[in-house]
C-alpha cells in the first residue's frame, strides 16, 4: 500500500474546507461544522484491497458533527470504518454524530450508535446543525446484495454560510447534472472519473471526459476528482483516469477549475469564491 497520512488541516468557520480521503471518502468543514462523506479507512473489502493509505487516519480527525452516506455498496458504506468514526467522536465530546442516508438504508446504519438517522429521497432536504442538506439524484444502483433492490442512492449538496458544496456519489453521466446545476448551484462539485473500463461499466459510472461535461453543465466553479486510485474497481490502469481527466481539462481550457487533491491535501474555498 502507497501514500502517507496527513495532519488534519482545520478551516476558519467561514471558509469551507474539502480535504480528501481517498476514494469517494471526504472530510467537509461547512458553516463550522465537521461532515464526513462515505467514510472508508478499511485496508479490505471483503474481496477489495486498498491500494493507496487514507489521507487522515481516524485517529486524526476532528469530532464528526455529520455523516452522510451516498449507497449502501461497500465501498462507501464500511461498516467497520463507522463504528470506528463514531467511537472517535464519543471519545473526543461524549456526543456521536447524525447520520443521512437515502431512503432504505436506514436498517443498515441502525445499530451502530449514530444519535439520530435521517433517510431522504432525491430532492427531499433536512436542516442539520445550521447546514441545509439536499439529496440530488444519480445514475447508479443501491442494493448492498444484489436482492435488496429498495435501497436508495443518490448525491448531496451541503449549503451553510453562504457557500455550497456536491457530492455526485457513484454515478453515470446523465442529464440530471444540468438540472441539479439550475436549482441548487454549487461552487464546488466533488466527480467521480473511475472504473470506466471495460465501457459496459459506464451505465453505473462516469469516464473522465462524462465527468468534465457533467462539471461544465453543473455550472460550477470548481470540480475535485474522486472515485480512483485507490480501489481497482474497473480494469483501466490506475494512473489513467487523472491523465485523461487533465488532457480533456486542457482540452476545454478550464484546467485552472480542476482541483486534484492528494490524499490528506485540504483545499480551502472562501466566501468570494478563492482557492488555495
């Protein structure tokens, strides 16, 4: 296993900060509130091997005021990393965090010590702590074992303190990424750019190129790439997807809005729209 973990990068409450776990897994400091979204710090998935280390230990993160889970495949909803997130929260403030789910998966995460469970549908919204939060719809499929096919899936947009930030989950390209744009209109749109190879696997997920046209009709001012790299998912070589997804930024003459983070990197997006 490649990489190293990182220090977490704490923000001012007024700026939202995105730091990158690896995979689809995120650390998000919106409004002064600490989200994480689909937590996976498990060096196994059942058949899955992690190739690169998580870029924060759990160890290291700050209390988790939130959790928000996107399907309930388990490469985003890790049961062992859960229980491990929660009991670092109890540790640090005796308090655990709520949690948000689509609609169906709510058994899965009842057991575990989350203080509250919320399930939405696509489009539906819950106030949390002083952040709004939208669950957007996607292109994928939510059974965990292939028979329960009533779990949902779905995105999110985070809105607190003026800034707004989307999490696709895993999905394909489809024309939902115009209308999620027109409604919510995030500044920062969180893409998945892997396991597009062989192209039957493009029903369920997006290449690079469909990442970077679902950013452009988003209308968003800066898109981070997830989804690679750290689990061998489809069969294109790691490396790929990153280089495709430059090339075609390049292409496009909007690379200066893609923003790859490494593992453990954070980036820190300000009221007036700056990145550093």
């Amino acid at each position: 296993m490649t990489g190293i973990s990182r220090p977490v990068e704490l923000v001012d409450p007024n700026e939202l900060g995105v730091t990158f776990i690896g995979h689809s897994s995120f650390l998000l400091q919106v409004h002064g509130r600490k989200l994480l979204v689909d937590p996976v710090f498990s060096k196994r998935l059942v058949v899955l091997r992690r190739q690169r280390r998580p870029g924060v230990t759990v160890e290291a993160l700050p209390a988790i005021d939130v959790v928000l889970l996107t399907h309930a495949h388990m490469d985003h909803l890790d049961m062992a990393s859960l229980r491990r997130v929660i009991r670092a929260t109890r540790k640090l403030t005796g308090q655990t965090p709520e949690v948000v789910v689509p609609r169906g998966v709510e058994d899965l995460v009842e057991r575990l010590g989350f203080s509250r469970i919320h399930g939405l549908a696509w489009w539906e919204q819950i106030e949390i702590q002083g952040l709004t939060i939208i669950m957007t719809p996607c292109k994928h499929w939510g059974a965990r074992m292939f028979r329960d096919t009533h779990r949902g899936y779905g995105g999110y947009v985070i809105e607190g303190g003026g800034q707004s930030i989307y999490h696709s989950g895993d999905t394909a390209y489809f024309d939902g990424f115009r209308e999620i744009g027109a409604k919510l209109k995030p500044e920062v749109a969180l893409l998945p750019i892997g396991a597009y190879f062989p192209d039957t696997y493009r029903s369920v997920h997006t290449s690079p190129e469909e990442a970077v046209r679902a950013f452009v009709e988003l209308g968003a001012d800066q898109m981070v790439p997830m989804h690679y790299g750290t689990f061998r998912l489809g069969r294109e070589p790691m490396e790929e997807p990153v280089q495709r997804l430059e090339a075609e930024a390049q292409r496009l003459g909007i690379n200066r809005k893609i923003k790859i983070l490494g593992e453990g990197e954070t980036m820190h997006l300000h009221a007036a729209t700056s990145i550093r």
